[in-house]
C-alpha cells in the first residue's frame, strides 16, 4: 500500500508518518505506542543520500515519559521499516 497524504500529513496504513531531521517517527499521536526511526549514517548514490544503519524504537507514546519497548539496529530503511511496523501492529493489537 503507498503511502497517502491527507491534509499535508503523510499517512501510512491509517497511522502518520513524519519525519524531523534524522528521525521518521511513525503512528498515531493519540495511540498507545510509536515507532521512531533513527537514521546514524548514509551513503552517498549518485545524488541520493541511501539509510544504511539505522535504529528502530518500539516506545509508549506518552511525551517525556515515554519508555523503551523493544529496540534494532538494521542496515537499510526497507529493513527497519519491516520490522518497526510489525512491532507496532502487535503491540497496539495486544494493548
């Protein structure tokens, strides 16, 4: 499923999609839980900057009481983006 925008915000599956430097964070601000995507480095293709590690939160969604559920290191977006949303989808199905 591709992404969709709606109303500006980048929406994935229903859930938002926002990125803020280096971070993607991924979910619904009212929900319990939110995946954030660290990218730490990048390569250079052509003119394309490519995720080659990058870390993936599984954490509550609850401000600066947020608290760290489960945590990878993965070598590509793609990866990080496959195992982040699958932690999200059980976790908010077994809240």
């Amino acid at each position: 499923m591709a992404p969709k925008k709606n109303d500006d915000i980048l929406t994935y599956n229903g859930k938002m999609l926002l990125r803020k430097g280096n971070e993607i964070y991924y979910g619904s601000p009212d929900g319990k839980y939110m995946v954030i995507f660290k990218i730490l480095e990048t390569e250079k293709l052509k003119d394309l900057d490519i995720a080659t590690k990058v870390i993936v939160e599984l954490r509550t969604n609850e401000k600066e009481n947020s608290q760290l559920m489960r945590q990878a290191e993965r070598d590509s977006l793609y990866k990080a983006f496959d195992i982040g949303f699958y932690w999200l989808d059980d976790a908010l199905a077994n809240y």
